[in-house]
C-alpha cells in the first residue's frame, strides 16, 4: 500500500489587514483556505476573509512539521519577511 505523507506549510494573510498572518499545515491547501474563511477555525475566524501568500509542499509530514515550527518562530517570521514580502505587524494566532 502506497501512502502520500505529502504536506504542506502555508502562510495566508487577512484581506482586510495583510499585515495580519496565519501559519498552518494541511495536506489540501485549497480546501483548508475555505476552512478557515468558513470561520470553523478559532484562531482566524475574527479576521477573515484569508488569503493564500504562500504554499509550500514537502515529501513528508515530518520536515513539513519542523518548517511550520521553525515559520512560527522568531527567527522563522524574520525569514518569512525577508523571503516571502510579509509585513510586519498585527497577527492572528499563529503568525509567521
């Protein structure tokens, strides 16, 4: 049996106020965007409608868990920053 451990690590950013991110983790990107613009999560509900910015895929859960780590990280937002054109400013929950 074949599985696919693929995952990926996304950062979304509110439409109202992009200074204002999300960090996350999921194996469908599309369908967790939805998600959380549904307001079914607790961390981004008040600041919806999201956006994507950024997705990136990874071969295995694992290494995708350490990157969302790292992202939620000090050192991590500072890279999103200067990788990814994220502002800095407001966040929400878990922000990169």
């Amino acid at each position: 049996m074949v599985t696919d451990d693929r995952r990926w690590v996304y950062i979304l950013e509110t439409v109202s106020a992009p200074a204002r991110h999300y960090t996350g983790l999921t194996a469908d990107v599309p369908s967790r965007i939805a998600w959380h613009n549904a307001g079914l999560s607790a961390h981004t509900a008040k600041h919806g409608p999201w956006r994507l910015l950024v997705a990136m895929e990874f071969r295995d859960v694992s290494t995708a868990i350490h990157f969302e780590s790292y992202l939620k990280s000090g050192s991590g937002r500072a890279f999103a920053r200067r990788h990814f054109g994220i502002q800095a400013g407001g966040s929400s929950g878990s922000t990169p």
